[in-house]
C-alpha cells in the first residue's frame, strides 16, 4: 500500500511539472486585438539599441481571442506559432476557428518557426526582446 501511494505522488508531482495552460479568452484577453511594430532593435550594433519604425511603415499584427496570430489582412502567418509565452506563462494556441490561408506561404521555408515570447506592459508589447508593439485604437 505504502509503495502504490509513493507511485501515486510521484506521478502526480511529475505531472504538475508539465502544466501547458490552454488558451482561454481570459488569459488572452489583455493581448488580443490590433498591434503595429513601432521599434526594432539593431541586433549590428553591440549596444542593441532600439530603432524606430517610421509612422506608416510598420507591420500590424492581430491577435484573436484563441491566440492565433494574424498577418493585417487577417490571414494566418506563415510562420504562426502553437506555443505562445505571455509574461512568463506558456500558452498552447488551439485555433477555435478556421484560420484564413495566406498564399504568400507557398514560397516561404517555413521549417522551423519560433516561439513567441510576449512581455505585455499596459498598451505596449516586447516580442523576443526584438520587436516593439503598440496597441491600436
């Protein structure tokens, strides 16, 4: 009985250490709408100084409430990701519906995609530690 209740703890223990949060809209709703890139850093300098983005060139993302990550025109990226970090949490992205094809993706390598790493501060995002989002109104 001791041995079965020892296997039973250690099992349990063991699966509390793979905990992957599914995507609710709650733990999303703070990160979902429209996102335009505002700043990348100059990874040629050793300073990796920020660099602003000029007011009408930037790229918009939009992230939906199922954590699905589209282009502007609302189409999939071609290299979206399946696992999400926002504020240190993991996030498996299900989409809860059809994600629009983007023809672009044909002639993109997409073997290897990375994950997103989301810090949130208010209205402003930092992806990577790369790339400056503000939200839009």
């Amino acid at each position: 009985m001791k041995k079965t209740t020892k296997y039973l703890l250690l099992f349990l223990v063991l699966l509390g250490c793979h905990r992957v949060e599914k995507v609710s809209p709650e733990g999303l709703k703070p990160l979902v709408g429209r996102w335009r890139l505002v700043a990348q850093r100059n990874l040629q300098s050793e300073e990796k100084e920020w660099v602003e983005v000029p007011s009408g060139k930037g790229a918009f993302t939009i992230i939906r409430y199922d954590g699905v990550i589209l282009d502007s025109q609302g189409r999939g990226l071609c290299c979206g990701t399946d696992i999400l970090w926002l504020n240190g949490t993991k996030y498996l992205i299900e989409p809860q519906e059809e994600v629009p094809y983007n023809e672009a993706c044909r002639y993109i390598d997409i073997a290897w995609c990375p994950l997103w790493d989301i810090v949130l501060d208010g209205d402003t995002f930092v992806r990577d530690d790369e790339s400056r989002y503000v939200r839009m109104r």
